[in-house]
C-alpha cells in the first residue's frame, strides 16, 4: 500500500479534489501574510482544485483545525514546516492523523532532511524544493514514482524521487492573493518574492539547500502588476523578501520606473530580509528611494575580511561600509545582520563587528547566534572537527538564531567566551535600537523626545509617568502602544 488512501490504481482523473493547508502555531511568529502557502493556494486554485487554509499561528487550535477537517471534509491536508520547532507541526500531524484523508508535508524543513521527515513523522507525502507542480501533480493523480520532488512511502520503506528543475519561468506562476486567508487578520504589509534562489557559496547559508543555487527571477512587469493589485485595495508597505533582491540591478531600476510608471505614489517599500552590499551602489540606492524605499537590511556576518573571506562570502568589509554609509546619508532606515562564531572568528574579531554596528546611525544590528544547518560546508567542518556541543539534532529543533545557546565551540573561540559574547551583542543590539528611537522621537517631538526614550525603556520611568503625566488621552496611549511594541520586538 503506498498511501492511506488506495487512489493509484483508480479511474477517478483526480486523486485529491479537496485540500486544507496548514499553517502551524511556530513559537515568536507572528501572523503575517505567509507567501509560501499563499504561491501553493494560488497555483492549487488556478488549476481548479478546492482548497482552504488554516492558520493556527491566528489564535487557533488543533481542535479546531480538527473541527474545520470534520465540516470541509478535505481529502488531503498540507503542513508546512520549518526546522526550528519542528516538533510543533509534527506533533499536529500525529494528532489528525486518520485513514480519511492523506497528509502530506513540505517546506524548508523537508528541502533540508529530505526522506529522514517521513521517517520521523507520520505523514504520507513530503515534498522538497519549490512545491508548485509537485503538490499539484501529487492531486491530479500522476504514478508516485514520477512525480518529480516527490518522497512517499511504500509499504515499510520511504522512497525518494528526484528532485525536480527549478521553475525557471517565475512569471508562470500566480502570485499570491491570501483569498483562502482571514485577510484582515495580517497587518498592512505585504510580503514580495520576486526571485528566488542564490548563487552565491556562503558556508553557513542553507538557501542553496532550501530554494537551490540559480538565481531565477519575475519580470519587472510581473513584480510591478503584483504591487498594482494590491495598491487598488489601499495597500501601500510592501516588503521584498528575497535571498537576492539586487543581484541585477537592471532589474531593479526596471522596477522603479515601473512604479513610477503607473503613478504608485505614497508606497512605503522594504528590503528586511538583507540585500549584499557588493550588489548595490549610491545611485541604485538613491532611484529606489526615490520610488518609496526606505528600510533595507545589509547581510554584513562579520566586521573582518579575515572572517568575510573564510565564509566565503565574497565581498570586503570596504565595500560593506560604503553601502552602509551611502544608505544612511541618503535617508534610509538601515538594519544589519551580523553573526557571531564563524570558523576562525575569534572575540577581536567581533569587536570589530560592534565597532562597524556602531559607527553608522542605523535602525537595528543584529548578532546572531550562527547555526551549522545540516547540509552546508559548515555543518560539515563542525562535524568533521568534532566542534559540536552536545546533540546538535536536539539543539536544532529548539534554537533560534537570537538564542545564546552556541552549537559548538573552536580553539579561537572556546565555549564560555561564546557566550559572554552573545550576551554582549545582544546587550549592544538593545543599545542600537534604543538610539535609533531616540533619533525618530527627537526628530519628531524635539528635546522631549529624548525624555520619552528614557520612559519607553525604563519601567520606573514608564510607571510613574503613567500615574502622574499620562492618565488620560492620545499621549498615554501613543506611549503605551510604543512601549508595548519594544517589548514584542525585545528592543
């Protein structure tokens, strides 16, 4: 038997007519606009197969996804997951797990391990790689075995299909709607991929496992129709979250004159997910701005070109800095990635890191905790060293990269002085964004500003002001609506 459910052999065209996605209550997510289901629910329904999803990150428990399964009645139910607390939707599957319908799992978590996700958990299908054609040939009833991307169990053994070629043509693709969402329930911002994939051979970085190492990318007319659809039902923050986003920049030059173009004036437009600094220049920097660009993230790692070249991250600290400065004098919101532990890093070194987060006037700088995913050529020097503290596995279900609890530890960089480091970046971090407050209070409250950064962080402060200053009216709830998304956000 090959599945629950006997549809092989079946006359019937389609194998699953009915689908339920599931969205996973993942620990500090918050419930934005997830675009992976969104690409999934978009193709589903272009190709006339019914389909809902839930998401339980809204509030929402196994019970009553349970409940909605009773009163849809799907014949296949997708669960997407990530390596971080995978146990999570795991843990869901084991209980829903019925002889109804089939379950069938994807996301970066399958892209990673593979065959070992049916081994561990009790679904009937994982999917790796881009799950567009996959999931929908897994529903029209093609043979398992030539469904390309495909893992499926047969009998008591789990098998494993090839993987399948990169879409090439992205603009083939429906970009999402949320029309199977609860759409008011997921903010103002719209999330954006309009490339996926990264050609570049970071050590640490698992996207060339997850989403491969061709870069492939949406026309800029595709990106702009995307933005335009949602501009006419009042949307106006769009947030890019490519690997690449300004790997051709006539791409994105294309892409603002597009916006122009078509008159989308008043956008607020973000690069958070981290674009190279060796893959944009000041004039780039200043057409975006002048099309609605106004927060982006850097992916710095490290403050060293000793470090920058031993990862294999392929740009200098000269050129990092420059970018850095560039966007900063040309108005923007700038935020910073860094990460602290690299192979022959040491503790000088990411003082150097700190001396670079703090020398321009940026939004946010954040040290991660780096995380040897399996499958990148860090994970395998860990391993080969026998760098790993305790059960790494364990660890990588629970840890998160703002965790100060290091994977392992080298001779330049033993364990404990891992962890005083972690704790000062983290303390550094804080300090970054605590000035960058300061700055917007300042700027738009003027001296009084200053005065109200020290009440936001202080709860003394915060307390007594309350009582005495902010009893009533707009002031009080301005400050605690601020206070209250610094401790969301732990700035």
């Amino acid at each position: 038997m090959l599945s629950a459910r006997k549809w092989v052999n079946s006359d019937e065209k389609w194998r699953y007519k009915k689908v339920l996605l599931c969205i996973p209550p993942f620990p500090g997510s918050f419930p934005w606009f997830h675009p992976g289901i969104g690409y999934l629910s978009e193709f589903l329904t272009k190709n006339g197969i019914v389909n809902w999803v839930c998401d339980l990150r809204l509030g929402y428990t196994t019970e009553d996804l349970l409940h909605w399964i009773k009163e849809l009645k799907p014949d296949l139910i997708g669960v997407t997951t990530m390596t971080f607390r995978h146990d999570i939707p795991y843990d869901i599957i084991s209980k829903i797990k019925s002889s109804d319908y089939d379950i069938v799992v994807g996301g970066p978590h399958v892209s990673t391990f593979r065959s070992k996700v049916l081994e561990d958990c009790d679904a009937d299908f994982a999917i790796k790689l881009e799950g567009e054609y996959p999931l929908l040939e897994l529903c029209q009833g093609m043979e398992f075995a030539d469904i390309k991307g495909l893992i499926y169990r047969n009998g008591p053994h789990v098998i494993e299909n090839r993987d399948r070629p990169f879409i090439r043509n992205l603009d083939s693709i429906p970009f999402p709607r949320y029309e199977k969402t609860e759409l008011g329930r997921y903010g103002r911002v719209i999330p954006i991929i309009s490339s996926r994939g990264c050609p570049y051979l970071c050590i640490y970085c698992p996207i060339r496992v997850t989403m491969g190492g061709v870069w492939r990318s949406r026309s800029a007319e595709n990106v702009v129709k995307e933005m335009g659809y949602w501009y006419n039902r009042g949307y106006r923050t769009f947030d890019f979250l490519d690997d690449n986003f300004t790997l051709m920049n006539d791409r994105v030059y294309a892409i603002c004159d597009l916006i122009e173009k078509r008159n989308l004036a008043g956008l607020e437009l973000h690069c958070s997910n981290g674009v190279r600094a060796d893959r944009i220049d000041r004039d780039l920097l200043k057409r975006m701005r002048e099309v609605g660009f106004n927060y982006l993230c850097f992916g710095v790692e490290a403050g060293s070109n000793k470090v920058l070249q031993r990862i294999k991250k392929g740009c200098n600290i000269e050129t990092v800095e420059q970018a850095i400065k560039n966007a900063c004098e040309l108005g923007y919101e700038v935020g910073l990635f860094f990460m602290v532990g690299h192979p022959e890093e040491t503790p000088s070194d990411v003082e150097n890191s700190i001396k670079l987060a703090l020398k321009y006037p940026v939004t946010m700088a954040n040290f991660y905790n780096i995380i040897p995913f399996p499958s990148t050529e860090l994970f395998e020097w860990v391993k080969e060293n026998n760098y790993f503290v305790g059960k790494w596995h364990e660890k990588l279900n629970y840890s998160a990269h703002l965790d100060r609890n290091p994977f392992f530890e080298t001779p330049e960089f033993p364990l404990l002085e891992r962890k005083k480091m972690l704790a000062r970046t983290a303390k550094i971090s804080k300090e970054i964004k605590r000035k960058s407050v300061e700055r917007k209070l300042t700027r738009k409250f003027g001296s009084l500003g200053k005065n109200l950064t020290q009440i936001l962080y202080s709860d003394a402060l915060y307390g007594l002001a309350r009582q005495t200053y902010f009893r009533s009216g707009t002031m009080r709830r301005m400050v605690d609506a601020l206070r209250g998304r610094l401790k969301i956000y732990h700035i």
